[in-house]
C-alpha cells in the first residue's frame, strides 16, 4: 500500500507508540491520585505540557489537553465570543468550527463569514470593514485542510487586537508541519490534534493565551485547571508530546522533502500532457497538493487509486444522484469542468520519490484510459 492521505491521518511515531505502551501497561495510575503511582503518571503529564509548550513558543500553563481538534475547536467557538459578542470566521474552514458556529447562529448570534481569494487566501479588507466593537472572536484557520493554503496569521491577530477582539486559529494542519510561535504571532488561541503530526488519534490541545478569560468546556472534576475535566488520557498526552517534539526538530528537513516529493509529482503529470489545476497557493502547508483534473471526477479516481493500494482522498462526494463540490472547492471557484475531478494527495515525511513516481502513473494511467 501507498498511503498519501497524511492531511486525514499520520502513521503513530514508533517512539510515541513505546511512550503510550508504557503508560498504558505499566504506568497506568490515574494522575489525580496523591501516592507515587499516580504521581508518576501526573509528572509526565507535567512534562508533556513542557515539551508541547516549547514547540509552539506558548508556556505550559496555556496548553490545556482536549480530546482532539473537533473539541479545540468547538471549546474555542462556543465558549470563545463570551455571551453576546459576535464572531467572524472564514467560508473555508473545517466543519468542526462551521457546525459550531452554525449552532451559534441558531442561538441567534451574530456570525459573519469571511471570503478568500482563488488562492484560497482570507479576504483581509472584508475583515477589516466587518470587524466592530460587537466582534470578540475572529477565527481564521491557520492552514487549510483540503488545499493547503496557509493565511496570513499574524496580520489577522493584529486586525482583531485593534479591537477587543480574541483571535482563535484552528492549527491542526500546521503544528508540527510549520514553525509556529504563538507569542510572535500574536495568538490568543490555538487548536491542534495529534493524530496530524504522528501522535495517537483523539487526543489534542487548545492553547490559551494567559489572561484570556473563555471559560470551562466540561465541568467536573478539577483537570486542566479546571476548565477541562474528565481523567487525563496520561498514555496519549505523552505519546503526542513525544510525536511532536520529533516533528518540531526535523520541520526544515520535512519541509524540504516534502517539497521536492510535490515538484517530483507535478512535473511527471505536466510531461505526460495531463491537464490539472493545482488548486491553493502564496504560502502552502508542504506536501498537501490538491489538483482537480477536467473530464473525471475525484470519486471515480480515488477508488481506481484505491485498486492500486493507493490512499489519496477526494475533494468532492458522490451519491448516485449528484456530486457534491466540497466547500473549499466551491469557495475557491474551481472552473465547473474541472471541479468535480477534485483529489488531495497529502505527502507525509515517510513518502519515498519511488512511492510518487507511482502515485504519478497511476494517475496518468487511470485519467489517459478514462478520455
Ligand atoms: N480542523 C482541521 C483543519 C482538520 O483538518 C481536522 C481534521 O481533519 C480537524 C479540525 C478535526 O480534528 P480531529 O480529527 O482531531 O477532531
């Protein structure tokens, strides 16, 4: 099998996977216990927040453990704009920060939705027209997910601190893939999620800037500072510290890889004459190549791909009535022709240029006997 689907999921790190046995099998102590049993699993709890801290230039106390980037997300909307204040977010987000805020507007809060360009890049004017003194939370993700655009952060922190205004980022495609200090840029909040960057699935974090007052998600017991309760998931913490701090020392190396893996891929379609879009562009998340392609559609080429023992993911659904463009794609403006033959192959660190020399004729193969 060829997996090349690394925006949806990464394989668990060997090391971070030695960490969680550990503490799944050996160390299992519930951190809330006051012997040393449970003491060693809250130490490495303690430890773990440390290392995740200094990956993202935040301090410990301002990362607070969630189940995932779904429930970052969802703390970060829900609980982010306070009672009343209103909420400006971008047309491309992930549904984990639409369906929140959708909620939100069912409570009859005010909720605007900012445009991108045909990059896939935040309109910054339209936010600075619609930003008011109503307005206590923007948040704009920090790359997306479907085509890899990468929006320009700090400007958008700064746009939302000329008012009283929280800036939130849904960061679960970049951390661990791009350098992020979140002091530099002027984050207030931040969501990211394990399972993106070689850590175990359903554990995560939302950063949150000392002083920002945004209340507790699950009320409970007194964990994470007692804005999170719920018994910590010790073994996946210290499995996701140790994926992310071996992803933060190796970012540049990653970067350049990956990079060369794209232009490898892009160039072997371009001299074969396939005709494709590249959708996204400016600043890219490195690896994440959506491309739509005229006359196929994603879904018939994801599963011929799949006939390969290829994993690549698709940026339109069918059903056996229409396809459905992703809302990414819509937002973007795909020409009509070449929407629907929307896929996203996502290149991981351990891809080979082997492995993308066959992705490549694959691709070729399946599109040159479809017309
Ligand atoms: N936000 C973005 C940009 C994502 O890509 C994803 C996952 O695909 C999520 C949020 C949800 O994260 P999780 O799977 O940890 O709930």
């Amino acid at each position: 099998m060829i997996y090349a689907d690394n925006a949806a999921t990464t394989q668990l790190d060997a090391d971070a996977f030695e960490t969680m046995r550990c503490f799944l099998m050996e160390k299992y102590g519930n951190a809330s216990q006051a012997y040393s049993f449970g003491v060693e699993a809250k130490k490495a709890i303690k430890k773990s927040r440390e290392k995740i801290a200094k990956c993202i230039g935040a301090d410990p106390e301002e990362i607070y453990f969630t189940s995932g980037g779904t429930e970052s997300n969802n703390w970060a909307i829900k609980m982010g704009a306070g009672r009343n204040g209103d909420i400006i977010t971008s047309v491309i987000e992930h549904h984990a920060i639409l369906r929140p805020c959708e909620i939100l507007e069912r409570w009859r809060r005010n909720v605007i939705y900012a445009p991108v360009s045909l990059t896939g890049e935040i309109d910054l004017e339209f936010i600075r027209k619609n930003i008011t003194d109503r307005t206590r939370l923007l948040s704009v993700m920090f790359a997306n997910n479907e085509i890899g655009t990468i929006q320009p952060v700090e400007k958008l922190a700064d746009i939302a601190h000329n008012y009283a205004c929280i800036f939130h980022t849904d960061a679960v495609q970049a951390v661990g893939h791009v350098e992020i200090n979140v002091h530099d840029l002027g984050i207030d909040m931040l969501s990211a999620s394990a399972h993106k960057f070689n850590g175990p699935k359903g554990i995560g974090f939302l950063f949150i800037r000392r002083g920002v007052d945004i209340g507790a998600f699950m009320d409970g017991g007194s964990q994470e500072y007692g804005l999170r309760a719920g018994t910590e998931n010790t073994a996946s913490i210290a499995g996701m510290a140790v994926a992310l701090e071996k992803n933060c020392q190796n970012i540049r190396a990653n970067e350049r890889h990956l990079k060369d893996l794209e232009s490898l891929l892009l160039s072997a379609l371009s001299d074969a004459g396939i005709r494709y879009i590249r959708n996204g562009g400016g600043h890219m998340l490195p690896g994440n190549v959506s491309l739509s392609f005229a006359d196929v559609t994603g879904e018939m080429l994801l599963h011929r791909m799949d006939l390969q023992g290829i994993c690549i993911s698709t940026g339109s659904a069918c059903d056996s009535v229409n396809t459905q463009i992703s809302h990414v794609i819509q937002a973007i403006q795909v020409p009509e022709e070449f929407a629907e033959g929307t896929v996203r192959i996502s290149f991981g660190k351990d891809n080979t240029r082997d492995e993308v020399y066959q992705i490549a004729g694959a691709l070729i193969d399946i599109i040159r006997n479809q017309s």
